[in-house]
C-alpha cells in the first residue's frame, strides 16, 4: 500500500436495520473528519472513497462511505471477509483503512 494514508482504529461491527442488511464498522468521527478535510476531493458519487481495508489476516479493496446523519465514514463488510475473520454482528475488532 505504498503512497497510501493508513489508518488503523478499534470499532464494533454492526448491521444496517433492514432485512438482510450489510454489516459495518463506523470510523471514528474525528479520523472522519480529519480524511474529509484532507482526502474529500477524493469522493466519488454519494461520499465515496476508494480504499483498501484490512481485518486480521484478511485485506480486500473497497470503499469507505460518508454517511451524513452521523457524521462518519462507514466501512462495508463482506460476508466473505466477516467468514473468513470469524468476524460477528456486534463484536470489536481492529481495522486498518489505506486511502
């Protein structure tokens, strides 16, 4: 991930209220702030930022989402990673975010 800016924070993974609705992590609303004052013209359509994320053993490309009510970027999970991680609905874990 050369010339990329890591980030590496703690959250607990949650799931979007609708049926069958995607898992995420929230980033922490000041690491939020701080990659949208510097990396927003980066945003693609609807908050958009193309990244890359790692959870334990498991990195995969992605994109991280503004999600405007709360203020925060938000880090989809795929089923496939969350497998692979043994990684739960409500549970801690540590991630790394490269933009």
């Amino acid at each position: 991930m050369e010339g990329k800016i890591r980030y590496a924070f703690s959250a607990t993974v949650w799931q979007h209220a609708a049926t069958g609705g995607w898992y995420f992590v929230s980033l922490p609303t000041a690491m939020s702030a701080e990659i949208r004052q510097h990396l927003k013209w980066q945003e693609e359509g609807w908050g958009r930022i193309k990244a890359e994320a790692k959870i334990g053993k498991s990195q995969w490309q992605t994109a991280i989402w503004f999600d405007t009510k709360h203020q925060t970027y938000l880090l989809p999970l795929k089923a496939e990673i969350r497998k692979k991680e043994s990684v739960k609905n409500d549970q801690p874990v540590r991630v790394q975010v490269y933009i």
